[in-house]
C-alpha cells in the first residue's frame, strides 16, 4: 500500500480537496490517503459544496492533525500552502516530499458569488496539480 499526506494550514479546505482528489485519481486498493494540518479548523462546508459540484464527495471527511499520523510510514508527504510547510514538524519519513502554494479560499472576501467562484478557481489549481502528481508519479 503505498500511503500519501496531504498537509495544510487548518485541514479544512486546499488539503481536503486535495484529498478527494487523490482519491478520485487513484486506485484505492494500492493507494491510502490521508489529510492533516499542523492545527484543526474543521472541514469547510464551502470546500464540501464545490467539491460537491464536480461530484466529489468529501462530506464525510475529517479535520485531522498531523500528530495523529507520526505512527504512519508515508511514501509522499505534500504540503498544499506555505505556513505548513514551514510549521511541519519533523517527523522520521522515508517519504518523498512535495510542496506547492495554493491560495487559501477561507480567505476570500467579497460577496458569497464571488467567493464561491474563489472556492471553485483553488480546487481547479488543485486539480490540475495532482492530476499531474498521479501521472508523474505512476500511482
């Protein structure tokens, strides 16, 4: 089984769709995915809806932190924003380590519209960076 972190900030929104992602992109007999963040800020429902819209359901998911996971062997570790990766505590891995910044869509301000396409623009970056990370990887 090979075994993926996906870690954020608050394990509530770039992390989770990542997560939904990665379970939709690979094959869940050979590949375990997990999500984390170095605190707990609940799942966003707006993360839950526009991963809802593209028929993803992560409604069922949890906020979990990264101290729950030190007992895990990881093959991949990626964080998803800037202040996790640099907040990460160290933990002994084998894993490979990826990194890239998303924005944050909790943040977006504006009108609930607005925000909502905020939301849907984030989880396309997100997309297209782990349709890339299954096929460059092989998984």
């Amino acid at each position: 089984m090979i075994n993926i972190l996906v870690l954020c900030t608050g394990n509530s929104c770039r992390s989770q769709i990542a997560h939904g992602y990665l379970e939709k992109f690979t094959d869940s007999k050979k590949v375990k995915v997990y999500s984390a963040g170095v605190e707990t800020h609940g799942v966003n429902p707006k993360a839950v809806a526009t991963m809802k819209e593209i028929g993803i359901d992560i409604s069922n998911y949890t906020s979990n932190n990264i101290t729950e996971y030190f007992d895990i062997d990881f093959d991949y570790v990626i964080t998803v924003c800037d202040n996790a990766l640099e907040r990460c505590p160290f933990f002994p891995t084998k894993a490979k380590k990826f990194h890239s910044n998303f924005p944050d869509p909790a943040k977006a301000t504006g009108t609930n519209d607005e925000i909502i396409i905020e939301f849907a623009s984030v989880r396309d970056m997100i997309k297209t960076y782990f349709e890339d990370f299954v096929l460059e990887n092989k998984l």
